[in-house]
C-alpha cells in the first residue's frame, strides 16, 4: 500500500513538475494590463457615443428609441435570440444563421469562380483583353439590380438570393487576382524560367504563393459585399433571414428590434471580416515560409 501511494504522489509530482502550467501572479496581471489598456478607448468611446445617444432621444416626441427604451421593448430578443413560435415568428439567432447559410454558398462559389477567372485573366493577354472589359462593366451593376433577373431565371427565392450574393462577391475577387498574378515579381519568373519549373510546379511555388496576399484582399472585399447584398435582397424575397426580420419590423413598427438586428448585422460583418483576414495571415504565411 505504502508503494501504491509513493507511486502516486510521485506520478503526481511527475506531472506537477512537467505537465501542468505554471500560472505566474505577475503574467496574469501583466496580460490583464495590456488587455485593460487594448480595450479601454473602444469602452470608453461606446460609453460616450451611448451617452450622446440616450441624451438626444430621451425626451418626449422623440422618433428613435434611446439606449434604455431599446433594452426594454427588445430584452428578449436579446437575452434569448434562438426562441421558436412557429412559422416565421422566431428569434433573431435564426434569421441570422439563415442569412450566413446562403452567404456561405454563394460566397464559395464566387470565391472558386472568381479566382479561377482570375488566373485565367492574369496569366492570358488575349483572355485579358477580351474578359476584362466584360467584367469591367458588369462589376458597375448594383447588386439588387440583379434580383428581378435572378427570380425570372430561378422562380424561387432560396437560389435567386444565392446568386444575387454570387454575383456581387465575384468581382473584386476576379480583378484581385488577375492584378496579384501580373505584379509577381520579376526576379520569381526568372528563378522559375533558371530552374525550369513549368505547369504545375509554376502555378503551385511562384505563381499562387505571390498572388496570394492580392487573393485575400479581393475575398476580404467580397465577403463583406457579400453580407450587404443578402440582407438587402431578404428584404425583398421575403423568408426567413435578417433582412427579412428588418422589413417585418419596420412593417411592424419596431424601431428597437430594427437597431438590435442592425447592431447584430454590424458584428457578424466584422466577424466575417476578421475571419477571412485571419485565414489570408496563415496561408500567406505557410506559403511564404
């Protein structure tokens, strides 16, 4: 029994010594600082803007809610977003998540056929010459512009709203790419043509590599057009999805619920942002290394 328990406490010092963290007093109150100090102007600012906010609109006749009104016509929405009563009366967590399924699809797919246009464009003059004036054109269009023609085509509101995001993320994509593969640099091209690396290879280590940081610039610039096309379109198609909450909020008379969904709409956009800018950091960087 006595080596039973040596055993233990020795495995237990063992794993003391070498696996568990060490959690220093004066690194926590180091991170605490710095983090204190990265959010402190964002806090402070919020604080004085909801100030202004609640000054301007609490007072009588006043057309929008102030900070406190929207807490209590909307606390509800806010404290409990994924609430189901059937139909389209759910919360808010639903309509958001509706909204980022179609822009998830319609976003992959112009990511995929924006980059292949753009290849296509950057590394073909005569492809160059004859695409680029169409595209040119075409990227001009405004995004809901696009919406009658997307409902004649499909008759359904699930694949036309689809394709209104597809069609407003492609552009910045395609031209990102066609002008990050025409500014490889020189001394590249001429490594690749030294050691003959042709096709593939080319593409695989010269090519894309270089491209690469134009690539994420054009997806960064697409997903947010991305975000604005869809709830402007679910505006007007209807279903469920956050531009839809909106219009059936105003319809409604819901001045707290539309600031709710518009403060919502504001952070999944930089969210969405963040994240595409986060996954160019690390490719840009394995490709680079």
């Amino acid at each position: 029994m006595s080596m039973t328990l040596v055993r233990r406490d020795g495995a237990g010092s063992l794993f003391s010594r070498f696996v568990a963290p060490r959690i220093e007093p004066a690194a926590i109150a180091a991170w605490l600082g710095r983090t204190a100090v990265s959010i402190a102007p964002l806090a402070i600012m919020l604080i004085i803007l909801g100030g202004i906010w609640q000054i301007a609109t609490d007072r009588p006749g006043a057309t929008l809610p102030s900070p406190m009104k929207i807490w209590t016509d909307s606390r509800e929405l806010i404290l409990h977003p994924f609430y189901i009563r059937g139909g389209l009366d759910r919360g808010l967590g639903w309509h958001l998540l509706a909204s980022l399924q179609r822009v998830a699809f319609g976003f992959s797919l112009s990511a995929i056929a924006g980059i292949a246009l753009g290849l296509l464009v950057g590394t073909s003059p005569l492809a160059m010459r004859g695409l680029d004036p169409i595209f040119q054109v075409l990227r001009t269009v405004p995004p809901l512009a696009w919406l009658p023609l997307s409902l004649a085509g499909f008759r359904e509101a699930q694949p036309s709203a689809i394709f209104v995001i597809f069609i407003t993320a492609i552009w910045p994509v395609i031209i990102n790419t066609a002008v990050g593969v025409r500014n490889v640099p020189q001394d590249y091209r001429n490594v690749a043509a030294v050691i003959r690396l042709r096709g593939f290879g080319y593409f695989a280590r010269i090519l894309l590599p270089a491209a690469a940081p134009f690539i994420f610039t054009g997806l960064r610039i697409g997903i947010g057009l991305s975000w604005l096309a869809i709830v402007a379109a679910e505006m007007l198609i209807g279903g469920v999805g956050i531009g839809f909450f909106i219009w059936d909020a105003w319809n409604s008379s819901n001045i707290s619920d539309i600031v709710v969904a518009l403060i919502y709409v504001g952070l999944v956009g930089f969210a969405l942002d963040r994240m595409v800018a986060l996954a160019g950091r690390l490719i840009t960087r394995g490709t680079s290394a």
